[in-house]
C-alpha cells in the first residue's frame, strides 16, 4: 500500500524533496500542485513527482503528508485554503523560515486530528552560492550535509515527530530539534538581517549622484552583499517574514546599529589597529564557519546508527494514519 506524499510549491525546495525521494516510488506516490502551472509540467518533466494538478484541494484530500515549500506570503492562505480537505491523521510540514508565526495560523485553521511540524530544511554546501528559489536549482542531494530544523507546537503528537525526523533521514539529511522562539531568533540574523541590509546597501549606493557611473565599475564585491536580496522567502509582498517576527528584527537592527557606530568611531579616531582587528576577526570566523559547514561534522546531530530502514519508515506512516482514522471520536 502507497501512502501520498503532496508537495505544495514546486520550485526548488519542493522539487528537490520530491527529487530526494524518487528511489521510493514504489512506496510512495509523490503529487505535486503549484500555482504556476510552468512548474507543474516542468516538475513532472524533472521527475520530482509523479502527478501534477492543478487543483490544491485534489492535491491534499487523500494525502498521508502535506509539505508546504511556498513563499512566506502565501503561506496562511494555502493553509486555510486546504485546512478542511486534509484528512484527519494527516501530517503537515511546513519548510518556511517562520516558526510561530505559521504554527499560529495553523491552530487558527486546521482541525483537530491534523498534525503539524515545521521542517525547515538548510542546504548542502555544494549548493550554497546558488540563487535560493528557482526550480532550475532543485537537486536530489539539495539537503545532503545539513540538518533539518524540526520544531512543533506544544502537546505535538509524538508520531508525528518521529515521522519528520525520518523524513529528514531520507532527504538525506539529519535532524535538528529545536525550540521555536529559539529558531525564530536566529533566523533573524541569518535570513532576515541579510535581506534588510542588502536592501538598505542598494538603495543607499544607487542614490548616489555617482551612481550612473559607479555601475559601470560596480563589481563581485557589490555583486555578492547586494545578491542577498534575491534570498527573500516572499513572492510578491516582501517584508511579510519580518512582519511575522518583529521583535527580533528590531533587536537584530538595534545591535547591528551598535556594530556600524562602533566602526566609525574606529575609523573617525584612526584607531588603524583596532580596524584590522576587526576585519581580521570576521575573516577568521566566517572562515571557521564555512570550514565547518562544509565538514558538516556537528556535535548535536543526530545518531546515523538510529537512521530507520525505508520498510520501517513507510510502515510506521502507514500504521501512525490508521492510528489515526480509528481513534474514537
């Protein structure tokens, strides 16, 4: 028996899941929906699904597990648009950077009986200079040397857990467990500090008088700080991911503030030694960081001995929605 994996959003996180999990296909059915059908034929043409529709709610009716890999600002529509036709024992995965925010949503919307984990994947290393979002970047091995950060709200079926932990195993991937304030908070400065600076740098030096020559000579160094902003987790109504966490936003923007002060009283007192310090010490961290991350070597994760077998991974999805449907109303 086949259980039904859907994947909403098609682009590249959802392509590389579905991707990932190609070898299984005896075990199970992967469906796809994206609002934009290009990528529906073109993720049946990839093979990261077997089915395409066009329809979200034929997507999800029958579907063991609902990932949602769509952009932040459509993230509370597709959960009310589909709340009522997921099935009671279904588990929901929502992959965005936003923890609490969607697990609210979430609680507002869907029924009891509905299972919800937050699956936020991070990518392998090969592929981190690579632009976030577009389908033409999916890879089976997108998630290969990373963690997936697993958070759920309080009194979580304990299954459900365990089937997205699992889940991460056969993504290639490893399980990282994590409170959602926790994550909120650092995702803050890794995803959401990024894009506000990106913003701010660009249209700071293209309203500049010189700018109409500058881009002319405008190089890598412009290139790399100002592509940040092609990393937005929106669509088409950006900024609603600060929205969802403002007062970390806030607290980020108010130490960077500190940080950039800090510089130009260096630079204003002359203080040459304390600026190479500077300089030096982000070079050596950033360095120890990209080291690391391409080792993918880290003391919490978890336990590769414990990696479920591919039966007893689908057998345990299978047993958990029977669980589910029998249990007495």
């Amino acid at each position: 028996m086949a259980i039904q994996l859907t994947i909403i959003g098609l682009e590249r996180i959802g392509c590389s899941i579905g991707l990932a999990l190609k070898e299984h296909t005896q075990k199970i059915t992967r469906v796809g929906h994206d609002r934009k059908d290009p990528n529906n034929k073109k993720a049946l043409e990839l093979g990261a699904i077997d089915k395409a529709t066009g329809n979200i709610k034929d997507a999800v009716v029958a579907a063991d597990i609902v990932i949602l890999a769509v952009p932040v600002d459509e993230i509370k529509e597709t959960i009310e648009v589909i709340s009522n036709d997921l099935k009671a024992g279904a588990v929901l995965l929502d992959t965005s950077i936003l923890k609490n925010e969607v697990a609210g949503w979430v609680k507002e919307f869907v029924p009891e009986d509905r299972y919800f984990v937050s699956f936020q994947p991070t990518l392998n290393p090969l592929y981190l200079s690579e632009p976030l979002n577009d389908i033409q970047y999916a890879h089976a091995d997108l998630f290969h040397k990373s963690m997936i950060v697993i958070t759920s709200p309080p009194k979580t079926d304990g299954d459900a857990i365990k089937l997205a932990s699992d889940l991460a195993f056969y993504l290639g991937s490893s399980p990282y467990f994590a409170d959602p304030h926790e994550v909120d908070g650092i995702t803050t400065g890794t995803e959401i500090l990024p894009e506000l600076l990106a913003s701010t740098y660009i249209n700071l030096i293209t309203s500049q008088p010189g700018w109409r020559e500058g881009q002319k000579i405008a190089s890598h160094s412009f290139a790399n700080l100002s592509g940040s902003i092609l990393n937005a987790p929106e669509r088409e109504m950006f900024g609603q991911a600060i929205q969802g966490n403002k007062e970390n936003t806030i607290r980020m923007l108010n130490e960077m503030m500190i940080g950039l002060r800090n510089v130009r009283e260096i630079i204003e007192n002359e203080e040459w030694d304390e600026l190479h310090k500077l300089i030096s010490l982000a070079r050596e961290r950033h360095g120890d960081w990209l080291y690391n991350r391409n080792k993918a070597n880290w003391e919490n994760s978890a336990n590769y001995d414990e990696i479920p077998s591919s039966g007893d991974f689908f057998l345990h999805m299978i047993g958990f929605s029977k669980k589910k449907k029998s249990k007495p109303e």
